[in-house]
C-alpha cells in the first residue's frame, strides 16, 4: 500500500511556468507604452520630416511659377520671331537679283535701241496652295535704222537667251509703231516688249 502526503500547503504552492501571470503582465505594462511612445516618436518625425518636405517644394514652386511662366512667355516671343524670320527669309527666296538682271539686259539691248521706260512689278500670288512672288518687266523705247524690227524682236526674244532662261518665263514684243512725233527722226520706232518671270515660292 502507498501512502502520499503533501506537506506543502495551497499558498505556498508555485507554478512551473517560467512567467506567470502578474510578469506577464507587468511586461506588458512596459512593453506597450515604450512601444507606444515609439510608434508616435516616429510618426512626430515622418510628419515633421513631410512637413519640411512640403515647405522646400512649396519655396521651390514659388521660384519655379514665375520662371515657368516667363518660360512660357519667351517660347511664344521666340516663336512670333521665327514666324518672323521664316517670312523674312521667304521674301528673300522668292526675290529676283534685279541688279544682275539690268546688268544682262545691258549686255543684250543692240546699241541701235534707246530704252524710254523701265518698269518693274512684283505681286504675291497664291500657286500650288504655296505663296508664290511673280514678277514682270516693261520695257519702252526706240529702235532706228534698217535693222530696227530685227533689233526689237531680238530683244523680244530675251527670254530664249541663256542670261535669261532660268528666271524668265516669257517674252514678247506687244507694240511695234512708227513714231509720229513731229520731233522723231526719220524711220523711228516705238516699241514695246513685256516679259514675266517664273513664280517664286516663299518656301
């Protein structure tokens, strides 16, 4: 037969477990507000940290607005000024070298002819959808001697002559008259002969 008996009385009885319950509980009593204290310790930092973040971008906003804007002012200047330019440089494309003109002119009118009236008119048209410069020439004057008609039509055939030909696009003689002025020698002629240039595009 076995007999047991316990000695030990119910107060002073211990648990096994290594924490009880009032350790627990003071661990917790500790462990919660440093985590607590923490997790706003935190939380005050990222929000002071966004905050300064905030004002650094709203300072750099400040500086850049006006800047954009005067960005945005000079892109439209700059693009008034190359519409500008590419106008500019449309007319200077669509000009013809008059002075080398008058100069193969010169070279061409037979010594027997006397210019009266050179005249020179541009106009802009539309060709081809495209701006276009056309530019026609009138030339007045007198021609004398046996050899006057043939001196008029050689030179209202201007057009045909290689000084001419990439500029010009016709020419013909449209008056051919005896001058009736009492002042004008005898077998004078006037004449008249017009011619008209290729058109130029602005672009």
């Amino acid at each position: 037969m076995n007999l047991r008996v316990d000695l030990i009385l119910e107060t002073e009885k211990r648990s096994a477990s290594v924490v009880n319950a009032k350790g627990l509980l003071r661990i917790v009593a500790i462990i919660v507000p440093i985590t607590l204290a923490v997790i706003i310790a935190m939380s005050v930092m990222a929000m002071t940290r966004i905050r300064d973040e905030l004002k650094a971008l709203e300072s750099e906003i400040a500086i850049a607005v006006p800047k954009k804007d005067a960005a945005i002012t000079y892109r439209g200047e700059l693009s008034k000024n190359k519409q500008i330019l590419e106008e500019l440089e449309g007319w200077r494309k669509s000009r013809i070298n008059w002075a080398d003109q008058l100069v193969n002119l010169q070279r061409v009118i037979p010594p027997e002819i006397q210019l009266t009236i050179l005249r020179i008119a541009n106009q802009v048209e539309t060709i081809e959808c495209s701006p276009s410069r056309t530019s026609s020439l009138v030339m007045k004057g007198k021609a004398l001697g046996p050899q006057a008609r043939a001196d008029v039509e050689l030179l209202g055939a201007v057009d045909k002559n290689a000084a001419f030909t990439n500029s010009m696009k016709t020419a013909s003689v449209v008056s051919y008259t005896k001058n009736e002025e009492p002042s004008a020698k005898d077998g004078e002629m006037l004449f008249q002969i017009e011619a008209s240039y290729k058109p130029r595009k602005f672009k």
